[in-house]
C-alpha cells in the first residue's frame, strides 16, 4: 500500500489520479444515465442537500446548487407541489422560511439511491472475479472520495452564507 501512496505522489501521480478521475466521471455519466430521470438533475441534487444538511434557507440552496435565488424559488414550488418538501418557519427568525425535506421526499431519495445501486450491481455482476474484488477493495476510498467532497461542499456553504469577511454568528473575521 506505501508503494502505491509513493507512486501516486511520484512523477506518474498526475496520470494515475487523471485516469482514476476520468473512469470516476464515467461512472457518474452511467448513473445519470441508466436510472430513468422524473425530475431535473438540479430538484436530484436540491434533495439530496437537504437530506444531507437539513433544512434550508432557499437563498442557501440557490448558492449551493449555483443557480439564481428566483429559480430556485421556482424549483422548490415545484418539489413543495410535489409533496417532496416543505416550507417551515425558521425557528431562530420566524420572518424567514426554511425549506425541508418530506417524509415522500426522503422515501423517494432512498427508491431512487437503491435502483442507481441495483443498476451497478447488475455491471458488477458482468465483472470477472478479480475486478470485482478490486472495486470490494476500493469501497472504503471511495467513501473517503464522497466525504471529501461533502465536507468541501459544506465549507462552501458556510462561506457563502457569511460572506468573505463574516464569520459564523456575525464574527468579523
């Protein structure tokens, strides 16, 4: 294992993590792909930041998701007819509405998280032993990989909730 941790920081580190990217990102086209799609990616990925964060502003979610405040208005009348999610008051500012994920909203997340993974299966099931033993290996790093990204995404959250010069609870940085 060190002598791959050497080889991935050594000269061939940029094709090698190249490589592991670009077999990533096909991976993520293949999902898109074979689930069928009722909804647009952006309403997927507005549920899935709810799920994983709670309930939020819809200013917030705008800038999560990198779309304009008014179409993510647009978007979460959409989910709310739906029955996807909710308005709630903010219990620390009853003038603001915060927008959470429903009981029907989490369900279809799970539904939809668990076909994308049975589509997977089927592949994994096409695989020769030994490639599928390499992905049984690899679960615990792509896991990390997700974390990762999860905890990048959530530092980006909190800066563009307080700004570049604001702290959390209004501290002047």
């Amino acid at each position: 294992m060190s002598q791959l941790r050497s080889a991935l920081r050594g000269t061939e580190s940029t094709e090698i993590r190249t490589a592991i990217g670009q077999a990533l990102f096909g991976l993520v086209t293949v999902a898109v792909q074979r689930v069928p799609r009722d909804m647009s990616l952006t309403a997927l990925s507005t549920l899935s930041t709810l799920d994983r964060t709670g309930p939020r502003r819809v200013t917030d979610l705008a800038a999560v998701e990198g779309v304009t405040q008014p179409s993510m208005t647009v978007l979460v009348t959409g989910l709310e007819r739906s029955g996807l999610v909710e308005r709630r008051a903010d219990p620390a500012d009853k003038r603001v509405a915060l927008v959470a994920l429903t009981a029907s909203g989490s369900d279809y997340l799970r539904a939809r998280r668990r076909r994308g993974a049975d589509e997977f299966a089927q592949l994994i099931d096409d695989l020769p032993a030994g490639e599928s033993g390499a992905l049984a290996a690899a679960i615990t790093a792509l896991e990390h990989l997700r974390d990762l990204d999860e905890e990048r995404r959530d530092t980006a959250t909190r800066s563009s909730e307080w700004g570049p010069e604001w702290g959390p609870e209004g501290e002047s940085r």
